[in-house]
C-alpha cells in the first residue's frame, strides 16, 4: 500500500518541531489501525498549483510502480492566492485548471483524495482563499474526486498556533488536530480499505 501526498509546506510540516505534520501523523494511525502503508511525502515549500502539476506525475511514477497498490493525496492551494506585487502568484483561473489536470492524470491511475489547505487567516486573503477553495471543492466534485474542506472543520489549535508563530504554519497540536481530522474522514478509511483488499 503506497501513498503519495503533494503540496505544498502544510504538507511537509513545516513548522512542526517533531517534523512529523498532519501527513506523519496520519500515516502513524493508520499503521496502528493495520494499515501497513508506505507514504511518501513530496511537500515542497512555497509551491504553487503550478510546481505541483509541473512535477506531479514524473514523480508519482516514481513511487507508485504498477505492482503495487497506490494512491495520491493532494493539498495545494495557499501558496496560489499569495501576493506579489500586488496580485496573486497564480490567477483563480490557472489553479482551477491545474486542478483538474492533476486530477484527471491521477485518477487516470490510481484512486485520488483532496484536502484543501487550512487557509492563512489575514483577513486581505479570507475571501480569495475561501473562493479558491469552493472553486477546488466544485472541480473534485466534476470529477468525482473526495474532498476534504478544512474551511467547515475545527482547526482551532491550528490557526492558534499560526497566530502565535509566523501566521500561517501551526506546530505539532496544529498538525495532530488536522491529521485526526482526516484521520475520521470517511473518504479516508474507503480508501485505506481499498488498498488493503
């Protein structure tokens, strides 16, 4: 059972002492829920829904060889709304369709989730972030993809922690609080049970 999680430093971990983040974390309850799996983490810092769709598929290849049972999570979508100069570091449009360019290489291979990035909370970004989200949310849903919306979930210890750190990366009680969100997500145990059958 191999899985491979792309996006972006929430996916990583960045900011988490134990350098484990919300994707360690939940690979470690699966495991003790008998899940032997191995996850790969291809979190880049700073990454945009560009770098992800320029190297998704190279390297998901890489790490999900036909022979073996494999899946692919996604989490993107902060770093897109960042300002430069001004105006967002990829327009509304080109994340929509990286959106769907990703999801429709990766289900053309293996079962996909989505998990929308807990979204910096600046209050310039809310309602472009917020938009982008819905806009990912309404692609997944086009193509049958599950989606996890952390904008309706409890994350109060992470924007906590944001909010006494650098404003937008929590720390290990951050990531604990998203990974056992996920952990119960529905969508999540369909496809842990997947792999294993």
């Amino acid at each position: 059972m191999r899985i491979c999680f792309f996006g972006e430093s929430f996916v990583n971990g960045f900011g988490d002492p134990t350098y484990q983040g919300w994707v360690g974390r939940l690979c470690a309850m699966a495991l003790a829920q008998g899940y032997p799996l191995t996850a790969y983490n291809c979190g880049v810092r700073r990454a945009t829904s560009d770098l992800v769709h320029d190297h998704f598929l190279g390297e998901a290849e890489r790490r999900l060889p036909p022979e073996h049972r494999g899946a692919v999570v996604f989490s993107y979508g902060a770093n897109d709304s960042r300002l430069e100069h001004g105006h967002p570091v990829v327009t509304f449009q080109r994340q929509m369709d990286n959106t769907r360019a990703l999801l429709v290489a990766a289900t053309n291979r293996w079962p996909a989730l989505m998990v929308a990035p807990p979204q910096p909370r600046d209050g310039q970004r809310d309602s472009d972030a917020d938009a982008r989200s819905q806009g990912m949310k309404g692609v997944c849903a086009e193509l049958g993809v599950p989606f996890f919306d952390t904008g309706a979930a409890d994350l109060g210890p992470w924007y906590a922690e944001a909010a006494a750190g650098d404003g937008a990366h929590p720390g290990a009680g951050g990531y604990g609080a998203l990974a056992a969100l996920v952990d119960s997500w529905s969508a999540w145990r369909r496809l842990l049970d997947q792999l294993r059958s």
